[in-house]
C-alpha cells in the first residue's frame, strides 16, 4: 500500500503543477467571462491536492487531522468555479448577480467553519483512525451528517454544470462542440471518482480518488485551452443571439416553409409565431425571386407597405452530408439606405448641371478677354512698352488657365452624365498640337521650362481620332507636368507603339509622384498628398479627365515616376488607319 500512496502522491503533485500551468494561462483571459470562475475551480482544486499529500504524508496525527481541514478550503469552492464557469460559457452570465453569488458561497464558508470545529460537533467526521494503523497513508474517516448535505450540494452544482455542457455540444457550431465535450469528458471523471469514494465502493476505501478525477479535468481544460484556446471565445446562448438581431432572421426547410423566425422578422412582416409551417411564398415573394435567378439565389430586395425596402440575404443550410437541407434568410432594412441614394444621386446632378453652367458662362467673357490680350499682345491698339507687354503676357497666361479650369469642369459634367461622344475622322498627329503649341510653349517658357514636341516619322501620316478629345489630352498632360515642374524640362512625344497601337507621352523633370499615390491622383478633385504638389493650385480634374478620355478611346494609361525623379504619362491607344 505504501507504494500505491507514493505513486498516488506523484500524480497530486502533477495536479497541482498542472493548476500551476493553467492558472498562468487564465491570468491573461481574467477578464474574459467566466475565466474569473476556472481560476476559482483551479486555485481550489490545487488546495485540495497540495493538502491531501501532506495528509498523507505527515506522520503525526494532530498534522494529518489539520491537512484534512485544510482540504475543506478547496473543497466545496471548486465546484462552485466550475459552475461559475459554465454559466457564462453557456450564456447564461445574467444570472450570476452579486446576491445570488453570495448564496452561492454560504455553503461553501460554513463547511470551513465546521470543519476546523469539527471536535466540537462532529459535522464533518464522527470518527477518525489511521487506515491500517499505519502513520503513512490517508486518514479513515466517518463522515458527519454536513458532510452529505454538502456532498448533495456539490453533486447539484456539478450535475448543472454538466448539463450546460451538454447543451453547448449539442446545440453550438462545431468548435463549440469539441469544447464542450472535451469538458464533458472531463467531468464525468470527478462524477465516478466521488461516488466510489462516499460509497466505499473504491478497492481502496480511505483513499480519496476525487483530486486524482479533477486533475483528469484540469488535463481536459488544458487541452482545449492549447487546441481550442478556450475561454478567449465564448459561445452565445443561441436564443439570446436570434432574439436579439435587430435584422430579421427566417429559416425554412428543404420544402421551403418557415421553421423557425426571430422577434424582429415578426415585425417586419407584421406576423407572429403562428407563421411557422407556413410556406415562403405565402408571405414572401419567393417564386419571382427563384424566376429572377434560380441559379444563384443569394440576395433579393423586399418591398413593403409604407415605402420600407428591406435586403434578403438567402444563405442555403447544409446537413451533416454537407446536401442542402434548407434556408436562412436575414432581412435588413436598407430603407434609410436607399433614400439617401436617391438624395445623394438628385445631389450629383444638380451639382454637374451646374458646373456645366457655370463653366459655359465662364467661357463667353474669358473668350473675349483672351481675344483683346492677344490683340494687344500684337500691337494692334499700338505699341507698348516692356511693363505693359508684361501685363499683357499675364492676362493672357491667367485668362487661358480659367479657360482651362472650365474646360475641364465641362468636361467633368458631360462625363458624370455620359454626354460624351467619340467622334472619330482623319487626323494627322502634327494637327494635334497646331492650335495649342504656341499656348503649350508660353506656359513653360514664363517658368524659364524646354519644351520640346518630337512626332515619331513611323507614325502614319493620317490617324482616325477624335482630335478634339485628343487635344484636351494633351494639354491637361502638358500643364500638369509644367506645374509640378520647376527647372529642367517638359517633352511631349507621339509615338507608334506596335502594329496595333499608338502612344502620346509627357515626360518631365519635375518633383515625382510616389508609388502609394499614383492610383488615388486619377480620381477626381485629388491631388498628391506631397507637400510641394500642394502648393501648385489645381483643381484635381486633369488627370480624372485624361483617364475617363482615355478608357472612351479603348486605350489605357501608364505612370512611371519615382520622388524627385520626374514623371512620364504614356497614354497608349488603338492604332486606327484610314482607309
């Protein structure tokens, strides 16, 4: 027997170190729900084990008796963390109120209280001897009248315990379920070991198998915490999480008729409980949907009385041989949604109509100051002077910049609302920049800029193109790249690509466009978050016109250009000849 005790002695250690373990594991989740309760379980359960062995262990009588006191510390509160425990794991945490915890713990205190009084009453033993008359080894005790009432206590706080898992496992999602039978496993160990102990049914009656059972149990915990990592994840009970959706929840079967439905989907469809079996096409329109789509019936729209639109989502539910056994549909209300489209949609168009007005209105007097600057820039009111022809350089230079600010807000408009038309005719690529070169050329010679134009000779002599469109191209490239340009260059070159295509490139010396900017400073009203592009005024239409231009031509765009370095846009089209 002695060595039975030593061995038994060997595996309370590993308990307790095993708690050791877990209780380091929980301190990081206590505040986790539930964690608070397995780190009562385990702490107590650890006070168990340690005094058992120095039951066992101690020779003298008067320390055997005072270690077995001391077990009834651990004793009766480790179940109690177990069922802490399980109640938050289940969902079940509301219950668990400070008065409810207290009368929890009254048992519990009062079994301490009369276990270190127990010569004066006798509640916990009636009796205590040596087993076999032997010093080494566990005490033989009598059991008092309190020790079964706590024993009844106990085995109700673990007997629910139990059945929360249960449900979990049964009810839960997959990880859920592997959690709660891990822990089922887990518990029926201390359900056995208790019950051979108070029966005297054990081959070794005065040995107390339990600790050994809650290390089984603590093993399972520590599993799943490795495998599953249990207690960072909580399951919820199931009707909390469907009674408390705020979007409408309905399920049907593989006939299509509701089997279970949520208090919000009541409302919305002004129904009640008394709705269950009753087919989906009844309340829904379900067979227009199906003849909508019946191959990929995913998300359908819902209309009910008083203007609310509500989105279907339909989710199919697959059994345990993974065939579809029925529906899920959640309703949402996309009222609000769907109104605030159509306000923000009635917004955009009275924003382009009026750019589109107001840009016209701009261009009647801007052409007229344009043409009285040039006609002054040409001495044709009379010779001027250097300050004067220098005032006129600047009308003119400012003049034209406005024209092309509401060129490109007209543009912008006639793009938002698709009024754009690609009208192709013969071009030659030289007649491109005819009207615009001397423009080109002035806005980069007042920043002291080359600018050079070079037409590759393989190009053929007459392309098909809207030249109109193909201009405003070039000079929203030709600008921008003067802009950000303060010494060296600007080039613009039209080149043959392949046999099938044909590029316009604006090259420049400027400051660069850094790699997690280039796609943002295409979309409309952006511009690159550097510092020194900030300072260039600009509308940050340029680019988003040049881009929609240049996907109505069937063409595409590329940017190379790295900080400091200089920029080149190459805007690459079809190659289109003339017959």
């Amino acid at each position: 027997m002695e060595h039975l005790y030593q061995v038994y002695i060997a595996i309370l250690v590993f308990s307790a170190l095993l708690a050791a373990g877990m209780l380091a594991r929980l301190w990081q989740l206590r505040k986790s729900p539930g964690a608070s309760g397995l780190m009562m379980a385990v702490f107590f359960v650890a006070i168990w084990s340690l005094a058992y062995i120095m039951e066992i262990s101690a020779l003298p009588m008067g320390e055997k008796i005072f270690w077995a006191k001391v077990q009834f510390i651990g004793i009766p509160f480790a179940p109690i963390g177990l069922f802490i425990f399980a109640l938050h794991y289940s969902g079940r945490g509301d219950w668990l109120t400070r008065p409810r915890l207290v009368l929890l713990m009254v048992p519990a205190i009062a079994t301490v209280g009369l276990a270190f009084s127990n010569e004066a009453h006798g509640q916990i033993w009636r009796a205590i001897t040596l087993t076999d008359n032997q010093p080494f080894g566990p005490l033989n005790l009598t059991h008092g009248t309190w020790f079964y009432i706590l024993s009844l206590y106990l085995y109700v706080l673990i007997l629910l315990t139990t059945i929360f898992f249960f449900q979990v496992a049964m009810q839960g999602n997959r990880l859920y379920q592997r959690q709660s039978r891990l822990m089922l496993a887990g518990m029926m160990a201390p359900w056995v070991a208790n019950f051979l102990y108070i029966t005297r049914a054990s081959p070794t009656a005065s040995l107390d198998l339990t600790p050994v059972a809650l290390t089984l149990t603590n093993l399972a915990l520590s599993v799943a915490f490795a495998r599953y990592r249990l207690v960072d994840i909580l399951p919820v009970a199931h009707s909390t999480l469907f009674n408390a959706m705020s979007d409408g929840i309905l399920v049907l079967d593989h006939q299509a008729r509701v089997i279970d439905i949520n208090p919000a989907g009541q409302r919305i469809l002004g129904t009640s409980q008394a709705i269950l079996g009753v087919p989906a096409e009844e309340i829904l329109p379900w067979r227009q949907w199906q003849e909508q789509d019946s191959t990929d019936l995913e998300t359908c729209e819902l209309h009910l009385e008083g203007d609310r639109a509500y989105e279907v989502h339909i989710t199919p539910i697959l059994d345990s041989k993974n065939q579809p056994g029925g529906q899920l549909l959640v309703l949402t209300d996309i009222s609000t949604l769907k109104q605030a489209n159509r306000q923000i949609s009635e917004i955009s168009e009275m924003k382009t109509k009026l750019l589109a007005n107001v840009s016209h209105d701009f261009r009647s007097p801007l052409g007229a100051i344009i043409g009285y600057a040039e006609m002054l820039k040409a001495d044709m009111f009379g010779p001027q002077n250097a300050e004067q022809k220098s005032a006129t350089n600047e009308i003119l230079d400012s003049a034209n910049q406005l024209l092309a600010f509401a060129n490109n807000l007209i543009g912008q408009a006639q793009i938002e609302t698709g009024k754009i038309m690609i009208r192709n005719r013969p071009f030659s690529p030289a007649e491109i920049t005819e009207a615009i070169f001397s423009t080109l050329h002035f806005h980069a010679a007042k920043k002291s800029l080359d600018f050079t134009q070079d037409i590759d000779p393989s190009l053929p002599e007459q392309l098909m193109g809207d030249i109109y469109w193909l201009r405003q191209i070039v000079v929203n490239l030709v600008h921008n790249a003067v802009k950000f340009t303060s010494e060296g260059g600007v080039r613009l070159a039209f080149k043959c690509r392949d046999a099938d295509h044909w590029a316009i490139e604006v090259s420049d010396d400027g400051i660069g466009i850094p790699k997690d900017e280039q796609a943002r400073i295409f979309e409309a009203f952006e511009q690159a978050e550097n510092p020194s592009a900030r300072k260039q005024a600009g509308s940050g239409l340029g680019l988003s016109i040049v881009r929609e231009l240049t996907r109505l031509m069937d063409g595409k765009i590329e940017l190379e250009s790295e900080p400091g370095e200089g920029s080149t846009f190459r805007i690459i089209l079809p190659l289109i000849l003339v017959e």
